[in-house]
C-alpha cells in the first residue's frame, strides 16, 4: 500500500461518546479529520506506516472516542485501532490500513 499523503481530509463516524470516559451518542455522529501519519511515527512507539495510518483534528478539536473503536475511517476503509484518549491535541488516532489485509481478507472470502 502507498502511503497517504499528509493533511488529507478524511471522515469517521460512529456512536461513540463525544468525551473522555462520557456517555454513548444516541446519534450516529460524523466529523471530518485530517491524515497525519508523519507525527504518528513520532509519537507512538509501534505506530507502523504500512499497517496503519494516523488521522486528527489539528488543535485537537475533533476525534473518534470510546465506541468508535473498529468504525470506519473514509478515505480508503479503515478502522480505528488506538490512540490517546479523545481530541487530545497532538495525539491523532491510528487507523488500520485495510489495503495492507485486502489479500489476506480475499483469501478468507474465497474460502466461504
């Protein structure tokens, strides 16, 4: 897989809480994020760019938050793996990269 260009916009939904330790949304909720894998090496210390890909708000405004865990990540399909608490400023989400597991996940639908 290529690796994702920085600052692009990406979007992620999800029912999640809208803060640390808060409550589930009732409400299917949407926000805009913007790629930032370059500061995710940096920051985490088994972050791998060809697995992954790291998403954020810059200011820390907006992130995904507990219950979001798995949702998709839109710019290639992805779901969210771990990070630092919610909208932490400088700590962006880390996302899977489907694209890495696409022969992995054909191979387990062929043999259905």
């Amino acid at each position: 897989p290529q690796p994702h260009n920085e600052n692009e916009t990406v979007w992620v939904v999800g029912w999640g809480t809208t803060a640390f330790q808060g409550q589930i949304s009732p409400i299917l909720k949407q926000t805009s994020l913007h790629t930032m894998s370059n500061r995710c090496g940096k920051i985490f210390r088994y972050f791998n760019n060809q697995k992954e890909m790291c998403a954020g708000a810059h200011g820390g405004e907006r992130d995904t938050c507990q219950g979001d865990s798995g949702g998709p990540l839109m710019h290639e399909s992805n779901g969210q793996c771990y990070g630092h608490e919610c909208s932490l400023d400088g700590y962006p989400g880390v996302y899977a990269r489907v694209s890495y597991y696409l022969p992995w996940i054909k191979s387990k639908m062929s043999v259905a």
